[in-house]
C-alpha cells in the first residue's frame, strides 16, 4: 500500500467488523451479520485498490472492563466478547488488516509523524461503545483531513452511531454504506439512517461506492 496523499481523499471507515459480531458463532453476533460479508470484502478490496486509507476500529476488551458483565443487561452491559488475544477479537478474514497500526486508547505522541510514515491500515482500539473515547480519533480524523468518510460495519444502533455521530460533530461528510451494515436488531436499522440522513449523511449502497 502506497503512502496516501490524505487531503480532500476519501477515508474508509470500518466499524467493528470483528468475529465475535458477525459470525454466527461468535460471542455477540449481529442479526444476520453474515449477509453483509460480501459486501465488507467488496468494500475493503475497494479501497485498497484506489488507494484510499482505511481507519478501523475495534472492540478491546478485558473482564475487568465496565461494559463486561456475567448477568448483562444488554443495554449498558454485555457478556464477555472480542476480549483481546481471542480468536473473536480479530477481524474477519475478509476486511483483515494487511499492516496495521495498532492505536491504543491512550495519549500517542508523535501521531502525525506516525501516521505519515505508516503504509497500512490505521487501527483505533477501544474498550467503550464510543471510538471517539479513544484520545486520537479526533486527532487521526484531522490528521487525515478526508473530504468525506465511508461508514460500515456493526452495529448500527450502536458503535456505528457513535462513530457516525461523532464524524458528523466534527463537520465532516459522512457516507453511510446501509447494505454494509447491520444492528443488533433489525427494527434498529432504518430508524437510524433516517436520524443521520436528518443530521446531514448521506447514504448510499455498496455498488455506488465502488463504481467507477
């Protein structure tokens, strides 16, 4: 991967696609995750060809986080998932990081250095809900400075609204892919791109993105 000229460029923005959300044997699968597959793969190799950078994020958990619990209420808190070292932790195979930078929820120094010298995916972990709670994504977002950013992943009424809501608090365009996402329920899904559509983003399917 090529060093990215990052001003005015598209930013490629995957929300959680981690095995513990989307396979069905996963720890905390979205509802019918699976159908979405395709569409990531498609997306991902999408942006790899033209070059465009790619900012994951993704759940790092430990049990002793707040969010874990064994007596859950699925509201605040959930049972143990993407704890980090497992095999739910990781990616799917199909939007795998090829080079990742690994940016842990703690103050980087040196981050634009960083990011500059870096070929590969930018990779934002988080033990919260909210990716903007880790201290560099608002940082890497201005860092990267993309005219507008290319929201997927799981789940919609969750860390993908927190993600898209956040992008769109920092004035920046925001696409959402509505076939490359999916909810934790599906009576989740439409009331939420009809919030963000009211907000200012535009949404848009995999096949528009990835046309010529």
């Amino acid at each position: 991967m090529k060093e990215q000229n990052w001003d005015n460029a598209l930013l490629f923005w995957d929300v959680d696609t981690q095995e513990d959300f989307i396979l069905p044997h996963g720890k905390l699968p979205a509802e019918n995750a699976l159908e979405i597959v395709p569409n990531l793969k498609r997306l991902t190799q999408f942006a790899r060809e033209k070059k465009y950078p790619i900012v994951m994020s993704m759940d790092s958990h430990e049990l002793s986080d707040p969010e874990i619990s064994q007596t859950p209420d699925f509201l605040e808190t959930f049972p143990p998932h993407c704890l980090m070292g497992t095999k739910g932790w990781e990616k799917i195979p199909e939007t795998q990081p090829e080079n990742p930078l690994y940016i842990d929820p703690v103050l980087i120094p040196h981050l634009k250095e960083k990011l500059q010298s870096h070929k590969g995916e930018i990779i934002l972990k988080k033990n919260k809900f909210d990716v903007f709670s880790n201290p560099n994504t608002k940082k890497i977002v201005k860092i990267l400075n993309p005219k507008a950013i290319v929201v997927y992943g799981v789940t919609t009424e969750v860390c993908c609204r927190y993600a898209v809501e956040g992008l769109l608090k920092l004035g920046k365009k925001v696409i959402v892919v509505e076939d490359a996402m999916k909810p934790i329920r599906k009576e989740g899904h439409a009331p939420m791109l009809s919030t963000w559509k009211a907000k200012g983003a535009a949404i848009m399917r995999t096949h528009e993105i990835c046309r010529e």
